[in-house]
C-alpha cells in the first residue's frame, strides 16, 4: 500500500472517530454513565423500565419503544427483579413513542431529558398508528408525557418544587412523579416523570383554532424562547430600561408555537396562523398605547393580570435566570368559549423548567440572593434572549407593583411560609433518601465526585451538603423578597461598638489619598472620602449612617484610622470582637464589594464559647448607575477618589448595601468571623444589632415618673451612659435601686 493511500485511511478514519465522538452512540449514552452495574434492588419509587430494542433514541424523531411501571403504592416498596418478587403492581405497560427533548437540557447534560407519547399499538402516528391518553402514576389522562433528567441539579428536586408551590396559585402548572429508570436493561438514576405543558382538557384545556363555531381568537399556546425553532418575532424590542428610555433595536423576541405547533396549521382553518399572531400583537400592543393602563382596552384587557403576578414572584423567588425569556409559556383560550364556557380569553401563563433556578447557575449571578432577575435586560444587555418589554411596563403600574406585595404577602401566610418551604425541601430530600435512590443515583453518575458540571455555582460534597446549601440559599432569597415586598416592619436598632479586628482604613479624610488611607476599595485602588474633604458624595463628618432599609443606625469608625475588615480573596477571613457581649435576634452588617459582588460566610461567636455558622451573605457591588438601583442599597450616590493621583469620580454612583444575620437571642454574642468565598473586595464598615422589647417593659412617658423614685441613671441597652432617655428601649437604675427595661415615645 503506497504512502499516499495510507494518508487518505488515515485521514478518513480519523473524520470517521471524530465524528463518532460526536454523534450519539448506539447504547444510548451507557458509556457516559461511571457505574453501568447499579442494582435497584427495593426502592420507595415507581420503577420504570424502557426497552428500546437497542435502538438509538433520537432528538427529532420518535422511536417505538415499550415501557412498564411498576409501583405498589405510596408508602410501599418496589422491587426490580420481578421475577422472584411477582405479583407487584404494574401502573402501566404499553407501547410509547420515545425521544429526547430539551435545548441546553440535553446539550450540556450527560444524562439526557426525554419526551414520550403513550400508543394505542406497536405503530408509530408517523406510520399510521394511534395516540392513546392514560393516567400514570395517579396523573390524569394524557398522551403527551415527559421525563426530567436532574443533572445539574444536585438535589434533583428543584423543578418539583416549583411546581408543588405554584399549584394553589396557577389554573393548572405539570405534575410530577420522581421514579428510577431502567433503559434497556442498565440502570440510568432518578428521573422525574411528568405532564408536558399541553394543550390537553386535563392540563391547559384548549381545543383547536376555529373548533368554536369557527372562532379564531383562541386557542392557543406558545412559548417565549430561544428561538431555535422561531415561529413569530414580535414587532416590539425589548427595553433596556424600566421607564422604556432605552430600547434594544438589534434584539428580537421569539414566540414558539406548541399548541398548534407549527406543523399542525395546515390542517387547520385558514387564517388560523394569522389569527395567533394577531393575538400576540393585540397582547404586546396593549402596553404601548396612551391608555395601556386603561382597565378595559389597555393591557388588562389582554392578560390575566394575577397569573403574571404569580410568575413573576415564582420566577423572582426562585431566581430564574430563564425566567420571562425563555421557556416561558403563555396560552389563551377563544372569545368563544368565554361566551359558552364562562372562561377567561385572556393571556395567562404557567410554570415550566427550573432545574438552574434557585441559586443553582454560575452565570448572570444566578446564586445570588440579592438581585431581580427582571433586572436582566439592564444588567446583561448583550444576551441575545432578553426579557420581553411588557414585564417592564407594568412595573410602571403602582397598582400592579401594590397587586404583586399584597399578594407576596398573601404567599408567606399560606403555603410559602419559610416553615412550609422547608417542609416540602425536607419531605422531598427525605423522599429521594430513604431507600437509597439518591445514592443509586450518585453510584451510576458520580455527580459529588466531579468538578465539571455546567452550570453549577456549587459543588456539595455529598446529597446532605446539596439539600442544606439550597436551604440556607432559600433564606436568604426570602430575607431578600421580604424586605423588598412586605410591609416595613418597625424595629429599634443600634450601633454596635468593635474594639478589634478592623484592618484596613478606606476612607480618605485628607488629601493626599494614598496617606489619608491605606487601601482601596477595588482593583482601581479608589476609596470613599469624608464629606469633610469634599461634600457632594462623602461619608458624614459624624460617622453617623443610617440605613434605607428599615432606618438601621450604623456608626463608622474614625476615618483617619482602619475603618473596615477588607476581604479581597475567597478564603480569607477576618474576625470583628465586640466591645461587650450584646443580646440580640439580629445583627445588621454594613458594607460594600468592589471588582464585583462579594459572597461572605457569617460565623458567630458565643460568649458561652459556642460557635455557630450563620449561613452565606452576598454584597453586590458599589459602582451602581441610575437604571441599576433596585431599593435595597443602604447608601447610594457616594463618590470616590482615586489613591493614585487624588482625582475624584466624575459622577457619585457609589452605594453601601447592609444584610441582616440571624443571632440566638438567648445567648450572649461577642466576636463575629466573615469569611470570603469570591474573589471580589469586600469591605465590612459598621455593624448594628435589633433592640428588642421585651414582654412586661414599662411603656411610659416623662409625666409617669413618680417623684419620689426618680431615675439615677440612664443607659442604652448596649450599656452607654445617657444623659436622658431616648425613644425606644432604655435602662433605667432608679432611686430605690432597681433597674428596669423602659421605653419611652419621645
């Protein structure tokens, strides 16, 4: 065989592994599994066997297949081996079209998400076959069914939960059922099997375009989404700005047609596609009208207002970062079926696919606590799927924004209270653990053993570490919301004095900067200055800071010494002691982040000599334009001056934000330790502690004070003398030598 031969079969056998590598393999990616040996043995979920005859599933197109369920009821055991445990009960077995589903889902997934529809024969509908609608698992009819494939998400729960808190609120969101997968003999982990968003009479309810005595005002289904499979492009762009002053002309928003998918308008009456896109346009054209706010020809007349209240706050509770842009499913039914049916022709939504949700993204700060994810569009405006403009304009809407608070708050009094959530977290972990399948799961993926997978903020060291870090994520999300759409609440704080542990001074109160301080607040080596040296964006000359989230009352420390615990890389810690132990449910922290947000662990320190972590923190960056406020900055409209060469901001953008820890009030607090786990510059500047007010306090006034038991001497309940009482809480020593807990109203 001469050289030049060789080179070509080389070459080709080359393109030919290369592209093997690339394509799906026959075994249904058995080989991207760690363990192909797995045994269920007995398991607390419905088992799902699916035999494909080893055929390859595609992404496009259905394949036969056949699947069996075994499940024996709630509560009980089920059993693989079927053979030396017979007589089980079998939820299903039948024929089924199978194929994979999912955009990045399955793109950046090992274990692959699927679609199935159930048969009425061993013939696929493409070949002349039959669909056949059956209940699954005590899941109403239907013949459009799906699996998840938790990957990314380590607690494998994060879709159901959800769904499970959106159930009293949405006309209908998908039901779910978590079972064991076995595929073609090989073990293939925990799955969620569940209702597809559809137009069926037992999920969205929809007929056909023109069933309706001809009527083409509805029904219908589509998705907001990337658009890889784009059906219509709306004729507004997205904004840029909550007011609308900035528009994104080179962005599109993409509509996917579901129900009718694209393929089915031919079958339908003509006009009916013009028809769906006269629906969306007379929906978006609502909000841009001079009378958009008008109730019955602006946008109230085109959207079921509360279902986009109740997307919003499970997108924004969640922390979606798909949320509003892609997977977002709208439907509407027809103008007909109003008349008949009494039902409702407007645009409403439903909830679908949170698997990166709930802190659970690397990217457009999907861990974070602390931000609106509405923000998006402002905050990362180069992304090619924005935020459709219409969720913009009705944060324009006081009676809208009143609307999403009443009914924030209606959520926490009922089944979103943080007891509930963490209920339903621990009933699903304890649910996925009690016979192992989270471990199965591991055993056959090896997900806590590896270090790559998109796109996880956080790797747990085992399933307890997943399920407690969602859970102290969830905290803080709902301090977050809370604060933002509750009703203020009243409180009486305080500084609280530190005697040590400050290390860097980042308030410049003479000139030159870089002796007035000894660091920067970023890379740029820029630091706050003293409104002594300069009015417009200093920090008070009396150190005096009081918060605008709930007027908390920071002291700062002296500017022309260190004034801040500076953390600038992950891993490095610094602890604050208290001047004197203090008694408090909360302690407020004052700070700001430079090159970014900042993440802080939070350990507290027991006079008692206990120690206990109080969970993660996030404090977002300083540098904070106009259209990026969100209302939880402590301090906004601070300059800076540069340590290099003395010149100041062009503009004062600046901001402190604050956070509150939770403290055990029954024990006496003395040292505080902050950890950093980014790499951005946190700097921590004051702390303030909630003064409580205990049962039995005397609530008086001057006139009340008798005169033969006058008082001695005053004090703060952080123990500062006073030369009178101050409203709020007092200590009072009195003549007769008693010391009471006062307040006073003036």
């Amino acid at each position: 065989m001469n050289s030049s031969i060789k080179t070509i079969l080389a070459v080709t056998f080359c393109c030919f592994v290369a592209l093997s590598a690339m394509s799906q393999t026959r075994d249904n990616y058995r080989s991207l599994l760690r363990d192909k040996n797995v045994k269920i043995g007995q398991t607390n979920l419905p088992i799902v066997f699916i035999n494909t005859g080893n055929q390859m599933i595609k992404t496009d197109n259905y394949i036969l297949a056949k699947m069996k369920i075994i499940h024996n009821g709630d509560g009980k055991l089920n059993y693989s081996d079927t053979v030396s445990t017979p007589g089980q009960h079998i939820d299903y077995e039948g024929d089924i079209a199978l194929k994979y589903r999912g955009n990045t889902s399955f793109s950046s997934s090992d274990k692959k998400p699927l679609a199935f529809r159930t048969l009425a024969s061993n013939v696929l509908p493409d070949n002349g076959g039959k669909k056949e609608k059956v209940k699954i698992l005590g899941m109403s009819k239907d013949n459009k069914w799906g699996f998840i494939a938790p990957w990314c998400d380590e607690t494998m729960f994060r879709d159901i939960l959800s769904f499970q808190l959106g159930k009293p609120w949405f006309e209908w969101v998908p039901d779910t059922r978590l079972c064991e997968v076995m595929l073609d003999g090989t073990y293939y982990g925990v799955y969620v099997l569940c209702e597809r968003v559809s137009g069926g009479k037992n999920r969205l309810n929809l007929n056909d375009p023109g069933e309706d005595d001809g009527d083409l005002t509805g029904d219908y289904h589509v998705a907001v989404d990337h658009g890889y499979n784009p059906n219509y492009a709306s004729k507004h762009h997205p904004w840029l700005s909550l007011d609308g002053n900035r528009v994104a002309n080179d962005k599109v928003i993409r509509y996917e047609y579901k129900d009718p998918d694209d393929d089915e308008f031919a079958d339908l009456p003509s006009g009916a596609r013009r028809a769906l896109q006269n629906e969306i346009d007379k929906m978006e054209n609502s909000f841009v009208g001079d009378n958009w706010l008008d109730e019955a020809s602006g946008y109230h007349s085109t959207i079921d207002v509360q279902t986009f209240i109740d997307y919003m706050l499970a997108t924004e509770l969640s922390m979606n970062i798909d949320g509003y842009r892609l997977s977002t499913h709208l439907y509407k039914h027809s103008k007909q079926r109003q008349l008949t049916e009494g039902i409702d022709p407007r645009w409403k939504l439903t909830l679908w696919d949170f698997n990166i949700a709930w802190g659970n993204a690397n990217y457009y700060n999907g861990d974070r606590t602390n931000q609106w994810q509405y923000m998006m569009n402002i905050n990362y405006p180069y992304d090619g799927s924005l935020i459709p403009f219409y969720w913009y304009r009705l944060l324009q809407d006081d009676e809208y924004v009143d609307a999403l608070k009443n009914r924030w708050q209606e959520y926490r009094e009922n089944n979103h209270s943080t007891p509930n959530i963490m209920a339903t977290v621990d009933s699903l972990s304890t649910l996925l653990q009690a016979e192992g399948a989270a471990l199965r799961n591991n055993q056959a993926w090896g997900i806590f053993s590896r270090n790559n997978i998109w796109p996880l903020p956080y790797y747990a060291k085992n399933y307890d570490d997943a399920v407690d870090h969602l859970k102290d994520w969830i905290q803080q999300r709902l301090y977050f919301m809370d604060k933002h759409l509750l009703p203020p609440r009243v409180i009486e704080t305080e500084a609280v004095d530190v005697v040590d542990g400050w290390n860097a001074d980042i308030v410049v109160e003479k000139r030159p900067a870089n002796t007035g301080s000894t660091q920067g607040i970023d890379a740029g080596n820029r630091a706050f200055y003293s409104s002594a040296l300069r009015v417009a964006g200093g920090l008070p000359k009396d150190r005096i800071v009081v918060s605008a989230n709930e007027d908390v009352k920071y002291a700062l420390q002296p500017y022309n010494a260190n004034n801040a615990l500076a953390l600038h890389t992950a891993g490095t810690s610094g602890t604050l002691t208290l001047a004197t132990p203090i008694e408090t449910s909360e302690l407020f922290v004052l700070g700001t982040s430079g090159n970014g947000a900042s993440s802080l662990t939070v350990k507290l320190h027991y006079a008692d000599g206990t120690e206990t972590s109080a969970g993660t923190f996030q404090i977002r960056d300083w540098s904070v334009r106009t259209e990026q406020l969100q209302g939880d900055e402590a301090v906004k409209g601070l300059g800076n001056i540069s340590r290099d060469n003395d010149s100041y901001s062009s503009d004062n953008h600046y901001c402190l934000f604050d956070f509150s820890v939770p403290v055990d009030k029954e024990r006496m607090l003395e040292a505080v330790t902050f950890t950093s786990t980014s790499n951005a510059y946190a700097s921590v500047m004051a702390l303030a502690r909630i003064v409580e007010t205990p049962a039995g306090i005397y609530h008086i006034a001057a006139e009340d004070v008798s005169p033969d038991n006058q008082p001695q001497a005053i004090y703060s309940v952080g123990g500062t003398l006073l030369g009178s009482t101050h409203k709020g809480l007092n200590l009072v020593r009195y003549h007769d030598g008693k010391v009471r807990k006062v307040v006073t109203n003036r």
